[in-house]
C-alpha cells in the first residue's frame, strides 16, 4: 500500500511540475523598473508553455553585485512558485512555464516590492 501511494504522490509531482523543457508556445516579453513591469497584466491560456524574458531597465534594489541580492527579480506566486533572480540592468533571463491552473495571479519583485510598485497579474483563462 505504500508503495501505491508512493507512486501517486510521484506521479502527481512530476505531471503537476510547471516548469517544462518543452518548447514554447508563446514568448511573453517583460521590462521591470523601478516603475514596475511592463507589461502589468498578462493574459494566457491554460496548458500554454510560456517563455518569459524578464529585462532589467534599472539597477533595481541596486548593483552591488557582491551581495546576495541585487537587480530585479521576477517571482510569480504559488501555485506556480517562479523566481528569477538577480537581474542586472540592461540583462535578459527567461523562465518557461506550463501554465496549467486557471485564474489569476500575482507576479512581483520580492526585492523591491515594498519600495517600488513592482507588481503585476497573470490571468490564466
């Protein structure tokens, strides 16, 4: 019995994952500056695999790249659970994403959120 719950709980994780090595559906550009990101409303659609290329306009929370954090960063919450981090100003990093829950939900700058309006929503229909 064990090993049938085992297996479950596995086969649950792996096909519940929603970061993929398949290739992409659609490429979903982002700016994030201390304004914010650009753009703030994303609209996709469920089972899309979404690139998103996160580029840096500012130096964000700052360029002192001997800390732990610098940059921007771009977090999409859970259930997603998404994090690039350390994003230089003037850099581009991706994320691929299968997006398989609908509704809606926040991506943010854990970095400078409370300082700057860095915040935005995926809607997933």
């Amino acid at each position: 019995m064990k090993k049938v719950i085992l297996l479950l709980v596995s086969f649950f994780i792996v096909f519940s994952c929603t970061k993929t090595d398949k290739p992409a559906d659609k490429v979903v550009e982002i700016k994030v500056s201390k304004n914010g990101y650009e753009p703030d409303v994303i609209h996709l659609k469920k089972g899309q695999v979404v690139l998103f290329k996160i580029t840096a306009l500012d130096e964000g929370i700052g360029d002192d790249y001997t800390e732990k954090y610098y940059g921007h960063c771009f977090y999409i919450l859970p259930p997603y659970d998404v994090m690039v981090e350390n994003i230089k100003k003037g850099e581009t990093k991706e994320a691929k994403v299968k997006m398989i829950y609908p509704g809606k939900f926040l991506f943010t700058c854990p970095y400078c959120s409370g300082i700057f309006p860095t915040k935005g929503e995926i809607i997933v229909h």
